[in-house]
C-alpha cells in the first residue's frame, strides 16, 4: 500500500542575475532585495508544512531559509541533486548576449557546450525527489528548486512548460511508486513581490535560473 507524500516543488525568489537577465545555471549569484521580499511573502501564502529541502545554491537556499524562519519550520534539509541545470556555455549572459555568440540556437533550440541534457537533469532530480519521499514520506514539504528542474519534470509527464515566475511553483504527489504532477500554485505576483495566487503566463520558459 503507498503513502502519499505531497511536495511543491517551487522556484527560488528573484536572484541578482534574475534582474539583471543573466542566464544562471549552476553560477551561484544572490537574492535580490526583491527575492528576500517575495520569500517573506511567500511564507504568509504557504500555510501548513512539515519540511523544507532545498537545492544547495544560494538563491534557492536563501529563499528556504527565509521561508522556515517565518514559518518556524527547520532545519532546511540541503539536497544538491536539487541544483539547477548546468548551462554551459551560456552561464551568465543575456538572452542578446548568447544570440550574438550563438546566432540561431535559441530560436531552433540548440544548446551550446556544457550543456545538461534532459535524461541527467530528470535522473538526478528523481533521485532527489525519491530521497525525500523516503525520508518524510506522508509529509507536506515545501522543495525549493529552480525552473529547469520544474520544467524538465513536467516536460516527463507529457506538459508543455509554461512560464515560471519566482516561487511560483507546481504541486506533486509522491505515492512512493510513482509521482503524479498536481496544479501550478503562484506565492507572490511576478515582479512586483506583491502577494496573489494568480494564472501561469503563456509564452516560452525563460532562461534558466
């Protein structure tokens, strides 16, 4: 008989390079001012959770942090498997930065050297997801990640990622056995930091971060 296990899987609060519209991967810049804010925020939206794990960079660390100071919830669990992907040659320029070293790639979806493909991202982040499944299993737990891991399980399970703002995050069903993706839940307006629950935009998945 299998236990279920719920986890939001959310992504971190806006860091120093989110701003700045620098692709991120696995590079470990800050939160933002804005990223502290929109944590503190997202800890009022959250209500009940048991635990927290997070992925071992910075902006995803601190958001857990800030989030289980508020809500009396700890120690943070840290889980490396949990970190972003890594994207290679593309870590820290812009979107025009990476059209003019790699004219074409984004719009015809090429990737540049580094680059982590999908099968490792998906192995090492179901590593991590079965971990905490193991260890907490029946528990409701916050999983502070980043996008491309977000992206990359949906993409699994057959959906076509949309747009993830900062802890804006999907719900997931652990039954031990298998894991079934729930809805998309938004702590904080994109932005503005403001507190809302409000619907994906459309439109393609930004840079990974």
């Amino acid at each position: 008989m299998s236990h279920l296990t719920r986890m939001l899987l959310a992504r971190h609060g806006e860091s120093e390079w989110n701003a700045l519209g620098r692709w991120q991967g696995q590079a470990d810049p800050p939160l933002s001012p804005m990223g502290r804010r929109q944590a503190a925020l997202a800890a009022d939206r959250l209500g009940a959770i048991d635990v927290i794990v997070s992925s071992d960079l910075s902006r995803a660390l601190r958001t857990a942090h800030v989030i289980a100071e508020l809500l009396g919830v700890g120690p943070v669990i840290v889980e490396p498997r949990l970190r972003e992907r890594d994207v290679g040659a593309w870590s820290g320029l812009t979107r025009e930065q990476i059209e003019a070293t790699f004219p074409g790639y984004l719009d015809d979806g090429r990737r540049p050297p580094g680059w982590e493909p999908d099968e490792l991202l998906l192995e090492r982040s179901s590593e991590a997801l079965d971990a905490i499944e193991r260890t907490y299993c029946g528990a409701e737990i916050l999983v502070v990640t980043h996008g491309g891991v977000i992206y990359n399980l949906e993409r699994h399970h057959g959906l076509t990622p949309t747009r993830l703002a900062n802890l804006e995050g999907r719900w997931v069903a652990h039954h031990g056995n298998r894991v079934v993706l729930g809805e998309r839940i938004r702590l904080v307006d994109d932005h503005t930091g403001t507190e809302g629950c409000t619907t994906p935009q459309d439109g393609a998945t930004n840079s990974y971060s």
